[in-house]
C-alpha cells in the first residue's frame, strides 16, 4: 500500500488508472524477476519490454515523461 501511494504521489492519476487497468488485465507480465516485464500496447498489436526505469514503446522512447508500461512496472516491481 506504501509502494502504491508513492507512486500515486508521483505520476499522474489518470496515468496511473491506465497502469493499474494493464495490470488488472493481465497485460503486463514479468519476465525476468521484478526488473523486466513484457507489455502489451494500448491496442493490443505489440509488446514492448518495460521496467520501471525505461521502455521501448514510442512515449517511452521519447522519455519526455513516463508511459503507462514503466508506470506499470513500477506498481509491479514493488508489490
């Protein structure tokens, strides 16, 4: 729950809804440990590989601000 509120503090909270409903539809698995995981995009034609510090989808790529995998990630990698 502590993990959670920390990263409600820091990202946005409709970005964070977008996050928690990939994770709620199994969209987003581990694949190695709580590092990195494998994402499904947003229509469901890609995966891209995430972690909490980076992805290879194009917002992440830009890295102007987080996308919902490494959002994602994050909520995940500290459960």
């Amino acid at each position: 729950a502590a993990a959670k509120a920390a990263v409600v503090a820091v990202f946005k909270p409709a970005q964070v809804a977008k996050a928690e409903e990939l994770i709620a539809d199994g969209g987003i698995v581990a694949i190695r440990g709580r590092r990195v995981f494998r994402a499904v995009s947003t229509d469901g034609t890609r995966t891209y590989l995430t972690a909490p510090q980076a992805c290879n989808c194009a917002a992440g790529l830009k890295a102007k601000h987080a996308c919902l995998h490494r959002i994602a990630a994050t909520i995940l990698a500290a459960a």
